[in-house]
C-alpha cells in the first residue's frame, strides 16, 4: 500500500476550492508516479480551521489564501519547521523572498512558487531547470491576464479603457478593484521573481519601476492598428553592461513579435539567449483551474523530491542607462512653426525623429511621432521641455521594444 502525503491547505478561495478539486481528480495519477497518494488534511479559511494543527500535520503545506502578512507568519513557520511549501503568492513571494529562502534554509525545505508567476505558463520552471546553464540576456513577459484582456478588447473593437475594464470584470477577468493590475503592480511583482531566476541576483519589488494601462486610449489603438503594431502592457527585465533593468509599461510590439499575438486572458513570456537564441512559452494566466493546475504540477516536484528553484547568491546592481525608441502623442496649436519647436526640443537632448503624423482638429492638431533609439533620462527631459511649450496643450508617451517598424 502507497504512502499518503498530506496536504494542508490555507486558503479555500477560488484557486484554493479548484486545487482541492483537481488535487482529489488526480489523487490516484499522482500516486502511479510518486508512490505517494496525496490527501488534504486540512484546510484554513478565515472562519474555520486550526493553523497550528494544520502545520504540524501536513507534509506539504499549499499557500493559496492572498494577502501578505498572514500568509507570510504562515510560510515562514512551516519552511523553518521543515515543510516544503507550494505558494501562488506573488506579493509575498516578490516582497519577502529573501526572508522566504532564509526560512528555508534554515528548516532544510523547499518553496516553489511556479504559480506565482504566469498561470500555467511554466517559467519560473523553464528558467530553474530547462535553462540553468543558459546564459540569459533578456526576458520579456505579458504577465498580467487582465490588462492583456482590456487591451485586447480596445485593440479588437476599438472600446475605450473604461469600457473594456468594464467587459473585463462583467466576465471575471478583472477585480471590482483593479488597482493592482492595472497600475502595473502585479506585473511588476512577478517580474521580479522572474529575474531573480533568469539572472541568478536578488531583484526587489522595489528595484521594478512600473506603469500601467489606464492613460491608453482608442487612438493609440488605432494608431497602432495603422502601423501593423501590437500595443501591450510588456514587462521586461534585462542585462545593461554589469547591471539590471526591470521594469513594466506599455509598449508598442512589431506584429511579428513573439508576444504580439498574445491576446485575451493569456500569459506569454519570451526568454533570450545566445546560447538558444529565443523561447516563447504562452498560455493562460488567469483563473481558478489554470492556477491550481500549475500548483499542483509543484506539489507532484514537492512529492517527488525535484530541487526547488535556486535562490540568488548576491543583491542585484540595478542600471540606469535604459534606451528605447518611443511613440509621443501631442495635442498642440495648430500653427505654423509648432513642430519646428518641438523638433528642437527633441534635439537639444539628442533625440532624432524618425517619422511623423499629423492631423488637423480644428484650432488643435494632433502630432504623433517616432523617435529613434533615445536613454529615458535624455527622452523625460525633453517631454519637460516640449510640455512648457504654449502650444502644447496634452502629451504622452509609449515605448517602443523594437523601433524598426516605421
């Protein structure tokens, strides 16, 4: 007769209630291939359950209960008790990983935490195991399933911001508070995670600077649709000379970009390196089922005894020279002479026009241009010179990932 391993499960939510689920459908799959049939033998909810019970009894504890400081005094206790952990929690994991590897090193325990990440979309696997002798350049990430959805939505139909966020909570993709996705912070949180693991440093929450989708309009959409571009919310992380860069914003993708087909509730990441050149791993990222499928692939490694993902051996050094070609929306006077001043801003920072639209709104025109490849500082600075201008009535900016489109 096989070994049982118990599970104790915190959490019971709509991942936690599919894990439970799923755990019981593949209970005897699980067993054929580890020898060990996994059973819950407890769950903790916010009105029933004994935490300390739970803990001492659990071979395995699985953290789907949200939030960060609950979770966390949990975590810790059981990986500095010895028991390995399987976590969703990308905050937790993002804000307190050092304290999380300590902890676990110090009970000898492994935590995995591959749903952290990007649903089922096995990257924080791809980057530990498939890749640990890769030397990786660069990984980009549509990580966050519900701003993909809005911006696809704008993209498809042509809706405004505020109407596909609508679509997207109506069908449950979105929170009735967004704030977290939409802001760019969720992203951001599991960038972090993933450059921990691509480039071997420890990477903050803090380290990432983030923006989100919510100053996007129809006619960036459109204008993208004119080009053949793709615009997403892109989270990037990057080696720059003996440094890193992590970050996340909107960006303007060519078509014929990995993720620029990466549409609706889907997770995508693409992982360069010399020595594979590039992968691209997509699929869902949002969902009850998807995450606890990818949490349970964890629990299996956990069961079977597979190393857990590495932990960085030193702090990261964070890069300031970030360059990029950008997209600038202008809404200014129409009069003659105003792009001759705006070209001259561009220029006393060093910054070349690549192309140039231009349509008349009455007494307003609006100005849509390309830059060549420009350092973010030189860009911020001439933005702050072009909006003194009192011709300039509104301006924005995007990124564009490659410039070569135009």
């Amino acid at each position: 007769m096989s070994e049982t391993c118990t599970i104790g499960l915190l959490g019971h939510g709509t991942v936690g209630a599919a894990f439970a689920a799923l755990l019981a459908e593949r209970a005897e799959s699980i067993e054929r291939l580890t020898g060990r049939r996994p059973v819950i033998g407890g769950i903790l909810t916010r009105s029933e359950g004994d935490a300390d019970a739970i803990l001492a009894g659990s071979d395995i504890v699985v953290e789907l209960m949200g939030g960060v400081e609950t979770a966390r005094e949990l975590v810790l206790r059981a990986l500095r008790s010895g028991t390995p952990v399987v976590t969703a929690n990308k905050q937790l994991v993002s804000r307190y990983g050092l304290e999380l590897a300590q902890a676990a090193r110090e009970g000898k325990a492994a935590l995995r935490y591959e749903a952290a990440v990007a649903g089922v979309v096995p990257a924080v696997r791809v980057l530990a195991e498939s890749l640990a002798g890769a030397h990786v350049d660069r990984v980009h990430g549509i990580v966050n399933g519900t701003t993909n959805f809005i911006l696809s939505q704008m993209a498809s139909t042509g809706a405004a911001y505020e109407d596909a966020l609508r679509e997207a909570q109506e069908l449950g993709y979105a929170e009735a508070d967004p704030t977290e996705d939409v802001t760019g912070a969720d992203a951001a949180a599991k960038m972090a995670i993933l450059a921990r693991l691509a480039f071997g440093r420890w990477v903050e929450l803090d380290d990432v600077v983030y923006e989100g989708i919510a100053h996007l309009t129809a006619e960036d959409m459109a204008y993208a649709r004119q080009f053949d571009l793709a615009l997403k919310l892109v989270g990037t992380a990057e080696r720059i000379d003996d440094g890193l860069s992590v970050r996340v914003h909107p960006a303007f993708l060519p078509i014929g970009h990995p993720l620029a087909s990466i549409d609706g509730a889907f997770n995508a990441v693409t992982i360069e390196s010399s020595a594979i050149t590039e992968i691209t791993l997509s699929g869902p990222g949002a969902g009850g089922p998807q995450t606890a499928s990818a949490v349970l692939g964890d629990v299996v490694s956990a069961i079977s005894g597979a190393p857990a993902p590495p932990d960085p051996q030193e702090p990261a050094l964070i890069a300031s020279g970030v360059s990029s070609a950008f997209y600038l929306h202008l809404e200014v006077a129409d009069r003659p002479g105003v792009l001759a001043q705006i070209a001259e801003r561009l220029g006393l920072q060093g910054i070349s026009v690549k192309s140039v639209l231009q349509d008349g709104l009455g007494d307003t025109a609006r100005l849509v241009i390309v830059t060549h490849t420009a350092s973010e500082r030189d860009f911020a600075a001439a933005v702050e010179l072009i909006g003194a201008l009192d011709v300039v009535r509104a301006v924005r900016s995007i990124r564009v990932i490659d410039e070569h489109f135009v």
